[in-house]
C-alpha cells in the first residue's frame, strides 16, 4: 500500500491494513490510497480516492502547572505546557491557549485559569481549563553599604534600614526591609567596627539579607573642667602635682581614657614660684581630646635658715680707727672679715642683705648693729636677725697745758693765756674750766695773776679725778701810777661854823689793781679857818 498523502499504514504489506491519515490529508479531506499485487511476476494495481470527514471532537485533557517569574518579574507559558495529553480519533490540527500570549507577571501571582483549546482537522474543538499558578521564587537582591556612625553627645547612635540600603531591588515589589532590632541603637561599647543584617522580604516573602559594616565613631570632644590649685614646696624646693588634682569632673559622651598635662611633667620647682598655667588634656576612648586651663599657684612657706656669729665688744679706739672709716666706704659685708659672716640657707634660692649702723655717744661708747634679711627668691619670705658688737670707751688722751709768762701791764693787747692742748687718739668728753686769783708776786713783777685750770674727762670721771694745773702771769708794773685829784671850794652856810670836809677821790692810772694809796694833808682837825689847804 501506498499513500498520495501524509498519513501511514498500520501494515503495508497485508490486504486490510489500517491507514492513519495525516494532517495534510485530514486537511484537504481526501486522500488517494495505491494497492499494488504482484503475483506470479503479474503486476496490478489500483487506486482509490477516499474522502475523509472527523465528526468528533477531540479529547482535550489539561494540567495545573506552576510557573515561576523569572528576573524580570515575567513568565510566559505554550499549550503544550498544560496539555495534559489531549488527543484526537485522528489528528490533532492546533492546540493553543487563551488568552494566547499567556505572559504572566508580579499581578499574576497566584492560580490563574487559562483555557487550553485543542482543534483536530475535522474542526472540531475542545476547551478544557488549566490552573497556572505563579510563584515568585526569586528573593530580592540586597544591596548594602558600609556605613560611619557617630555618637551623639549622649553617647548613642541609631541606624534604619533605609540608612544601609544601597538600592536593593525585587524582580516584584519589595514588601519589607529591616534590621534585627538589636541592631539599630549603638553606643560606646560598640566604638569601632560592627557587622549588621539588612534582611530583605519581597512580596512573595522571599527572605534575603546582606551585610553591612558599620563603623561607630565618636567625634565629639570631651568637655574639660579644671580646678585652681595651690600647692606648697617642699624642703628640696620641689612640688609634683598629677593630673587627676586638676581635674574637676570634666565629663565625655562615652569614656574619659586618659588625662595629661599640656607640655608639662607634673614637676614644679623654686623659679615657678607663683601662678603658673597648666593645661589639661582630657583624652576619650576615641582620641577626642578636650582642653582647659588651671591656675596653679606655688607658694614657697619654707622660711629660709639664717645663722649669726655671736656677738661681740670693741674698744672706742678700734672702732674709731678701724671700723668706722670702712662703713664711710665700703658696704656692711666688710664687717664679715672683722665680725663673721652669717650662714644662710633655703629650700630655694635665698638673697642675703646686710645693713648696719651704729650709735655712739661723745665718749664713743655704744654700740654696733648688724642686722641680715635672708630672702626667698619669691620676695614674700625671709628671715631677719641681727648681731651686736659692744662699744666701750678706752681712755687715751694727753693734756699739755700752756706755760707761765711775764706780761706788761702797759700793754694796750691783752692777756693771752693760751689753751690747753688735748691729744687723744678716742673719744673723750673733757670739760674745760679755770678760775683766775690775782696775788702778790715776785719783786720782780707788779703783782701775779694765776689761772687755775681744772680738766674732767666725763668719759672716766669719777673713776678718773679731774685733772688741775696753776697757769701764772707775772705782771710787770715798771711806771709810777698817774694820780689826778681835782680841787675843790668849801663854803660855810650862812648860819653855820663848821663843815665836814670830804676829801676828793682821787683818779689813779695804773696798771695794778692792788694800791697802796697815802694821804696827807694840813688841814687842821678842828679851828681852820677859811684859807688854802693841801692834800696829798
């Protein structure tokens, strides 16, 4: 057997075979069939046209599939892919789905019914019903970013998804994104690096995370807070302060790490005596630091040590003629050599002075002062002392007292009786007196006066008596004395016969005050008469 179409025999070599007509045969509605016998080297053959008519539908049989959307957020599906294995008494012409493009997307999601339509040659048609259900099995892609987080001033951060989220998207819808909620609020303990899960779920509740390293950091300064200070010296002139004895509560947003001096080792000695200004660096966990000031005054209460040599006496003569010309000229340390130096010393540095004086009365005796002021080197403490060197009077003294002289009582000049002459190589007080006492003299002199000289020296007296000397002038009288006497006239009253003679006084220029004056005269004691008379 043979065809002039596209269908088959069963057999093609028996003489009732079955034949299967195509598609092409169903189609046009005929198809011729050939028989060919050989028999006996005798060849026939004979052809039919047989006419072809399907009258019955074909079996259509579906299937529910799940189909999953693809990265796009789509699928699509052919009749074949719900076709359960339909089938047809010949040939099946089409099978085909409606809606025919069945392409799905994110609104699909779930059972859609599609209607699988399957057509044979004959035209006929059966429609059976598929349940497609679509799946989205894609999770998102999560896309995180690494992240700086700073503390604020309390000391605490906080980080949202969306802050990690760098753009994570779903073939559909994303229906959340978040952070375990242990993962969103930081604080100091967490300074440094950390590692967070954003977790991502689509509208299909897919689940996919990624991670996130988040770097918590603080920027933030503390806030420095310094006290004042005073400390005091000790007896090597050293202090040493730490830092901790400024510092007055200064506070961080997380931890203060450390505290330290600006510049400075902690170490005071005699020349910061004063207010000195220190810094304070306040340094946190982070290497933040914070800054302020103190006002850090050293007092030095150590008073310096002052030791004086003893004190001591002099003479009036030594004094005089030793010590006084060097203090006219020199300062009062030259006493060190004569009198000993003081010995001073101080935790610190310490300035000597010296001052000196002295007070002395008329006979030299008094006495001599030394006075030290040993001063720190901050001007505000020191110590005075003073040494006192007695002054006694040491007599040393000559007296060479003027010579006896002749002198003329005719002489207009007068008397120069000279001074005694004091040598003294001190201090004396000698009080100098004399009286004169006029007396008879030699034969050779007039008269003679003598001048008693009394010295006392007030300096010894009365250990030592005064001291007396007789200074005697020879007065020389070699003229006779210049008498003069004025006449006079006596007249009797009237009614009276006597009268008492006064005799005239007579003017005597001499040079003597010791006179031997005669009187004569020849008038009579009682009966003169009126007349001249003489006196001599």
């Amino acid at each position: 057997w043979s065809t002039s179409g596209d269908g088959y025999f069963d057999d093609e070599q028996i003489l009732g075979p079955k034949y299967f007509p195509g598609e092409e045969d169903i189609s046009s509605g005929s198809v011729l069939l050939t028989v060919s016998g050989n028999k006996n080297g005798c060849l026939d053959e004979e052809t039919v046209l047989v006419s072809l008519e399907d009258v019955m539908a074909p079996d259509a049989l579906c299937q529910s599939i799940v189909v999953a959307l693809d990265f796009y957020g789509m699928a699509s599906i052919v009749a074949q892919d719900i076709d359960a294995g339909s089938s047809d008494n010949c040939l099946l012409e089409s099978i085909w789905a409606n809606p025919q493009d069945c392409i799905f997307n994110c609104d699909d999601v779930g059972d859609n019914l599609v209607e699988l339509v399957v057509s044979d040659f004959g035209g006929n048609q059966s429609v059976c019903l598929a349940v497609v259900s679509v799946v989205d099995l894609l999770p998102s892609v999560a896309i995180c970013k690494d992240l700086v987080l700073e503390l604020d001033d309390f000391g605490f951060a906080q980080v949202t998804a969306e802050d990690i989220d760098y753009g994570s998207f779903d073939n559909c819808a994303i229906y959340s994104i978040t952070i375990d909620e242990g993962q969103t609020t930081f604080d100091c303990d967490d300074l440094g690096m950390n590692f967070v899960d954003l977790d991502i779920t689509d509208s299909s509740f897919n689940l996919t995370s990624c991670e996130s390293e988040i770097e918590v950091v603080d920027f933030i300064s503390p806030e420095a807070y310094c006290i004042d200070l005073t400390i005091y010296l000790d007896e090597n002139g050293e202090a040493a302060i730490e830092p901790e004895m400024i510092d007055d509560n200064s506070i961080d947003n997380c931890t203060i790490d450390s505290l330290s001096f600006d510049g400075f080792d902690g170490q005071f000695n005699c020349v910061d005596t004063g207010v000195q200004f220190v810094g304070l660096v306040v340094t946190d966990q982070s290497g933040n630091i914070g800054f302020c000031i103190s006002n850090v005054e050293i007092i030095d209460t150590i008073v310096p040590m002052l030791e004086i040599p003893n004190g001591s006496e002099i003479s009036s003569n030594y004094f005089i003629n030793e010590i006084e010309p060097l203090l006219l000229n020199d300062s009062c340390f030259v006493l060190d050599d004569y009198f000993g130096a003081a010995i001073y010393e101080d935790n610190c540095t310490v300035t000597l002075d010296q001052a000196c004086s002295f007070v002395i009365d008329e006979c030299g005796q008094g006495f001599l002062t030394r006075y030290w002021v040993a001063e720190s080197n901050n001007g505000e403490i020191f110590t005075i002392d003073s040494q006192l060197i007695s002054i006694y009077h040491l007599s040393d003294w000559e007296v060479v007292f003027p010579l006896d002289f002749e002198y003329d009582c005719q002489s207009s000049e007068p008397i120069e009786w000279g001074f005694p002459v004091i040598e003294t190589s001190g201090y004396e007080l000698i009080d100098i007196s004399f009286i004169d006492v006029v007396g008879n003299s030699s034969a050779d002199a007039c008269y003679s006066i003598t001048r008693e000289w009394t010295l006392i020296n007030w300096c010894t007296y009365p250990d030592e008596a005064a001291i007396t000397y007789n200074q005697t002038v020879h007065v020389i009288d070699d003229q006779a004395p210049d008498v003069y006497v004025e006449g006079q006239i006596l007249e009797l009253a009237d009614d009276a016969c006597t009268i008492d003679v006064q005799l005239p006084i007579a003017i005597i220029d001499d040079c003597s005050d010791s006179l031997e004056i005669i009187i004569s005269h020849e008038i009579p004691q009682t009966g003169a008469g009126p007349g001249l008379y003489t006196v001599n």
